[in-house]
C-alpha cells in the first residue's frame, strides 16, 4: 500500500484571526508548500490570497508566483492547484435570483484559466453541489465536464473532491460517459456541515462506493483533522493535512505552521507501522512527469 501525505497550506475560508500563522502571500504560499515537502509531504495543494487584504483570489498572476517558485526550489514536490474557488452562490434576501455579496459563482472556462496557463500537476475538481456555510456551492454538470475537458487538454490530473454519497456516484457517471478516466485519484472529504461526517463507519461507507481502481484520500476538517488521519490510514488510503482544514496541532495550540502539521501527521501514519512515499515514488504511482517543471 502507497501512502502519501498531501499538505493544503491556505485555503478560502482560514483566517489570519483564526491563526495569525496562516500563509496568505504568494512568497509565504510558496515557502508554506516547501516547507511542509521538507517534512514530509509529496503533494501541496494551494489557494492564493490577495496579499493586501488576505482574501481569497482567483488571479492568474499569484498562481503563476506560487508555483514558479516551488518549481525553482523543489522541482520534485507535486502541485496541486484549486479550481474550487468561483462555484458559490448567495441569494439575495430581496430576490433570490439576484445575487448576494458573497456570491463568487462564475463560469468553468474562469476557474481552470489558471490550470491552462500553468499546467500542474493535479487541479482538484469538486463534484458538490451543497449548503456551505450560509450560501450554496453549485458544480452543475455541465461545468464540471467543462472543466475536466480542459484539464484534459493541459495534460492536469483531476483530484475528484468528494463531499457526499451522490458527489461519488456523479464520478462514477463521469467515468462511464468518458468524461473522466478510469481508476481516478480521489479525495473523500469529511467535516463540511452537511456533507460526510468525519467517523470510521462514514470513511468505510464512501470508500466503498468509490470506482474501482480509485487512488485515494480521506481527511477531516476541525478538531477531526488528526483523529482522521489514523482512520484513512488504516482504512488503506492516504492522508491531507494542512491550514486549510483545520487550525490547531492539539487542543488548545494553534499550529505553528503547515510543516508541523505534515510532521504530526508522519508521526501518526509511522506509530501505526506505515512508510511514506516521496514526491518522486508517488509521481511514478499517479504516472505523472518525473519533475513539475514547466512544461
């Protein structure tokens, strides 16, 4: 059994008022990500923020930052760039077809621009369509068919994102349509309201139902984080930490940064008598290029 460790080091919805720790420039992104593949992690999965103001951005500009400078540094490491920003929509209370100020749904051509122009390694692809927090995410479809064409088109892996039961019988249609390749690399996430409950028995449920042949990884968000580390492990899939999830290394400590958390998370998977694989061995599993130099 492979097992990896995938740090996500930003995220959308982290703030620096939660943990001042948090990552939000393109330098401290890129150094977040190096920093956790020198504790162990082969994936690093990023978000970037407006420097100024810390929110999240979907602007080509701090991507391309971010990624050239983990090229630079650790050509090895995989990228694993979010397309999730761009699908939520709030009602606006006078009429619920015109959008709120937190609405930032847009279209597919939009939330991949940057994963054609940059080409990573993985872009993940979130297959939900849910309540999230007090709007909605919307993936229709069509857009993520849009979406999965174009990181076809780059030469990008999918990393499927997988909120509930129905979000895996979606891929599972992808799959036999086409749209999708077989045995695909996947994330089971838990700890959204109202998506999957971060617990063994719902970890073994939707490892059940995914496809055949599936590459996968299961994580919680909160004080689940760690708790769910064991449990994926156990259950045979590997294992996502990072500032994103969750914010502390225990109860009551705020992370000191995203490498603490990836070496917490070595710690747990080498106790319970598990080896981890390198950037480079898991490039050879997910048949990725040998390096994620600009291609």
């Amino acid at each position: 059994m492979t097992t990896f460790i995938t740090c996500a080091v930003t995220g959308n919805h982290t703030t620096r008022a939660q943990n001042p720790n948090l990552p939000v420039t393109p330098n401290e992104i890129a150094e977040a990500a190096l920093s956790a593949a020198e504790a162990g992690a082969a994936i690093a999965h990023i978000h970037v923020r407006d420097p100024l103001t810390t929110m999240p951005s979907m602007k080509l500009e701090h991507y391309e930052d971010v990624v050239a400078q983990i090229r630079r540094s650790n050509p090895a490491l995989i990228i694993n760039l979010t397309t999730g920003p761009g699908g939520r929509y709030q009602p606006s209370p006078e009429d619920p077809r015109i959008p709120g100020p937190k609405t930032t749904l847009t279209t597919a051509e939009k939330r991949v621009a940057h994963i054609s122009a940059i080409r990573p390694d993985i872009a993940t692809l979130d297959l939900n369509t849910m309540v999230f927090g007090g709007e909605v995410v919307i993936n229709a479809p069509d857009s993520v068919r849009k979406m999965a064409a174009a990181m076809k088109a780059a030469g990008v892996l999918p990393e499927l994102e997988l909120f509930d039961s129905g979000d895996i019988q979606f891929a599972a249609d992808l799959i036999k349509e086409g749209t999708l390749a077989p045995r695909p690399l996947c994330s089971i996430v838990m700890g959204i309201k109202y998506g999957f409950k971060p617990l063994p028995e719902t970890l073994l449920y939707a490892r059940g139902l995914l496809p055949e042949g599936t590459i996968w990884t299961g994580f919680g968000t909160g004080r689940m984080a760690f708790p769910m580390v064991a449990q994926s492990f156990l259950a045979g899939g590997s294992v996502r930490v990072g500032l994103e999830d969750a914010v502390y290394l225990t109860a009551g400590q705020l992370a000191p940064s995203n490498a603490a958390m990836v070496t917490k998370a070595k710690r747990i998977v080498e106790d319970l008598g598990g080896v981890l694989a390198s950037s480079l061995e898991v490039r050879a599993l997910l048949k990725l290029p040998s390096t994620n130099a600009a291609r």
